[in-house]
C-alpha cells in the first residue's frame, strides 16, 4: 500500500510502501513544508498513523494504537490532531511525536477548524465545541437520533449545522439556534432529503444535498 504523487500533473511518481501490514488508509493530511500525516487500518485491528518527511515518497510509523483513529486536521502550521473512538491526540513536532491530550468528545467523526485555536466536531449524538485546539470539549448541541453526515462549518462564532433535513444556525457559539430551514427549502419545494455537507460559510454557503428523490447531490448557494 501507497501514494503516487506529482508536482506538475504531468510527471507522476509512485512512493514507498507503508510499512507493515496496511488494510486501508483512513485520511491524508499536508502537514507543514514536506511534512505530511496519514492514518490507516491495519490488518490486526489496530490503527496507525504515518508520517512523510519528503512529500510522500517515503513513510514512517509513528503512532500505533488499539482504538479507532477517525480523522485526522491540520489546526496550525506542524500541528496535528487526530480524533479517536477515545479522546484526541495531538502532534506539536509536525507529526514527529504524538501525546493523547483529551478523553473528552471521543468517537467524533469530523472536525472542522474554526480559527487556529477554536474547533467543533460532531459524533453520534453530539456537537462538540472546542477553545484551546481540542483540549477540553463542551457539547453544544444535542440530538436524539445519530448524525449520519458531516454537515457542519461556521466562523468563530457563527455556525451552521445540518441534521437529516433541517439546518440549524447559531450566532453565540452554540448558546441558542434557530431553524432556518424554510428559507432554505424554499428553493426546493419537492423536498430536500438529507444534508449532507456544509463549506465555506464565512463567504457564501454551499450546501450539498441529497436528494430522495433521485439519490444525487447537489449545491445550494
């Protein structure tokens, strides 16, 4: 198991392969200058995360672990965190070395970086804020069914959230929402279905959408 990679998409180049026995590969994140992270099944159950230090053509492991890595993101320049089914772990050395810093918010599947030091992230049942780069979590919204889609992104104090076909916004950090849904199914008067995806809301928002009716996607600005 491998990368290929080019700088020109024209010339292409086929890494090394990751070492030991790799079942999937989960995520890849740039990390700073040549430095790159990913992270990865293996074949006995446990998951590791790699670590490039000339742009991907050859990885280390650095980091092997029982429990279930879910994602990886790149909050500042050399820092990376990493969500697991148990807590958080960061890297300060550009994915060098990684300390579990949190046992809060475990199992999160997405996490989106609102400033360098702020971020939320949502698991099961939960929306999960977080001020000092994923140290200490506080839940911010709750459901009562799973969240299924990664459908949330916002500033620092603004925030939009997807959940099955209602969006939900906030203007103090998750303190109140509000339903804004109507305005949005006013463009779709057959039906929205599910959210899907939530981007770039500090200058315009796109939505991605699933359709029940004809299962495809598509974008609502």
């Amino acid at each position: 198991t491998g990368f290929v990679g080019s700088f020109d998409l024209v010339d292409w180049w086929k890494s090394q392969p990751l070492p030991g026995d790799v079942d999937i590969v989960n995520d890849v994140v740039w990390i700073y200058g040549q430095y790159h992270v990913c992270s990865a099944k293996m074949i006995d159950g446990t998951y590791t995360i790699f670590q490039t230090r000339d742009n991907g053509y050859t990885w280390y492991a650095v980091l092997n672990t029982a429990v279930q890595i879910n994602t990886i993101i790149r909050p500042d320049y050399g820092v990376g965190l990493a969500a697991t089914s148990d807590g958080w772990w960061k890297s300060n050395d550009s994915g060098t070395t990684w300390t579990k810093i949190s046992t809060s918010a475990p199992g999160c599947f997405c996490v989106k970086e609102l400033n360098n030091e702020v971020l939320v992230a949502l698991s099961r049942r939960n929306v999960w804020r977080s001020s000092d780069q994923g140290v200490t979590w506080t839940s911010i919204k709750t459901t009562t069914t799973d969240i299924i889609y990664p459908a949330i992104d916002g500033t620092t104090f603004d925030l939009l959230f997807g959940f099955g076909g209602t969006m939900y916004y906030t203007d103090n950090i998750g303190n109140s929402w509000t339903d804004i849904s109507g305005r949005m199914k006013a463009a779709f008067p057959s039906g929205t279905g599910a959210i899907g995806t939530i981007t770039d809301i500090e200058y315009s928002l796109y939505s991605g959408i699933i359709n029940p009716s004809n299962k495809k996607n598509f974008e609502d600005k």
